[in-house]
C-alpha cells in the first residue's frame, strides 16, 4: 500500500506535513511548526502520531514538537547539534542515515546553508523530498548560517534526485519566489508556465505545493545559477556557479 501524505497551513505560511503508512498505521510529522493543526490533521484522518522527523531548530519548526511528544509519545528525530540545541530530540541523524517510520524508509541529506543543522528527508519509496527551508519552490530558504558555496553545494545535493519526485517545502512563498525569478529569467517558458499556474492556484486559495523536482530544474532559478544564461543575465558571465548563486540570493534578499 502506498504512503498516504497529507499538507496543511500552520502558523501563517508554514506547511504542516504527515506522512502515514497504512501498513503498520505509523505516521510521522515533518517538523511542528505547532501543535493544534498537526493534532486536527491526525484526528481528521483517524492517525495517531508515531514520530516526527525535524529538518532544523527554527522555532516554526520545531514550535509544536513538546506538546506532540507529551500527547503521543511519539519518537522525535532531528540533526545534530550543529548550530542551535533542539529539545526533545530521541535520535539526531546526519548524512546518509536512514530512519523508519513504521515500513517506510527515509534518507537524511545534510542540506547546511540556512542553518547549519539543516537537514532533509528524502522518501525513495514515496519519491517525496521534505526539503523545509533548503529548497523552496521556484526559490531557497535565506543563509543565515551557513556560506553561499555551502548553501549552493546543499541545492545541488537536492537537484541530483529524480526529476519525478515531488517537492514539499517548508513555506508557501511560491508567488514571491515567482515575481523574483521572472526578474532574472523573463523569457523563461518553463518560469512562465508556473508563474501561470501559481496565480491559478493561489485564486483559489489552494497551496503551490507539492511540486515536482523535474519541473522546479527547469523554472527555479536559484537551482540554475551554473545555466550561462542566468549569469549573463547578472552581468556574472563565466563567473562561478556559487558567486552566481550568492547574488541571486542577495537581489531576492533586496526584493
Ligand atoms: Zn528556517
């Protein structure tokens, strides 16, 4: 049976997301941005919460993770104390670690740039990557912590996955990422057919996520920083990839 995966609005422009396995009935939250939507998303679905899997210590992401704890005794697993400490962590996972939830499997990618205690959730089974503040879509989470060569080595780590993975993110920022994007590559066709269905889709009300990988390589230009093009629309031309990528994160920043 395949995972079920459900995604809703937490705080103001946070995702909350399960992911259930029908087969043992495990269910993990990705991150907590807070507790109250996480609980009304599991007894919607009649879940109970088996772990969560935290990306980094960010408050809105990790807001909710005491009380669910308390209520489900659920296992929690997070990073490594790289920047922050994060509390009621059971397992810290890194690079290469793969961690359960019931029978499904998910590998952990260090994804450092953000923060440096980022880090991702890839499902090869769901084809599901939970990339939080890393990549967003047809943008990147702000480097706080971490370097623009650090920060471009995490985004190249997430672009070498399958073009038809899904994409779940950490915010619904898609329409800003989208005007900024346009900015730099106006004649983008790819960029220009999901600035299209991203109006559509925020008319309506409805998130942008999930997204697929295939499709944000195509049209997200912080993921394009070593495409010629994208350099020489930065006046950067044969400049390297993450001096390219640190610009464009320095104009979003300004925007
Ligand atoms: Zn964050």
């Amino acid at each position: 049976m395949a995972a079920e995966i459900r995604l809703f609005t937490c705080l103001t422009d946070n995702f909350g997301y399960l992911i259930h396995d029908p087969a043992t009935k495990a269910t993990a939250s990705i991150d907590a941005p807070e507790a109250a939507p996480v609980i009304k998303a599991l007894e919607r679905e009649g879940w109970t919460l088996t772990d969560i899997l935290i990306t980094h210590h960010h408050g809105d992401h990790v807001g909710g993770v005491a009380e669910l704890k308390q209520k489900y005794g659920c296992g929690v697993v997070g990073p490594h104390d790289k920047s922050a400490k994060i509390a009621d962590v059971d397992l810290r996972a890194g690079q290469g670690d793969v961690v359960k939830v019931g029978g499904l499997l998910a590998r952990v990618l260090e994804t450092p740039g953000h923060t440096l205690d980022h880090i991702s959730y890839v499902f090869d089974g769901e084809k599901a990557l939970f990339a939080a503040d890393t990549l967003f879509s047809i943008g990147c989470g702000r480097v706080f912590e971490g370097n623009y060569p650090m920060m471009w080595n995490s985004l190249l780590k997430l672009r070498a996955l399958p073009d038809d993975f899904k994409l779940y993110c950490g915010h619904e920022y898609t329409a800003a990422n989208v005007k900024f994007a346009l900015s730099v590559e106006p004649d983008n066709a790819d960029l220009r057919t999901r600035a299209e269905q991203v109006t559509r889709l925020r008319a309506e009300n409805k998130p942008t996520i999930p997204t697929l990988l295939g499709e944000e390589k195509k049209a997200n230009v912080f993921l394009r920083a070593d495409e010629p093009s994208v350099a020489a629309s930065l006046r950067m031309k044969g400049a390297d990839a993450a001096a390219v990528f640190g610009e464009l994160r320095e104009r979003k920043n300004k925007s």
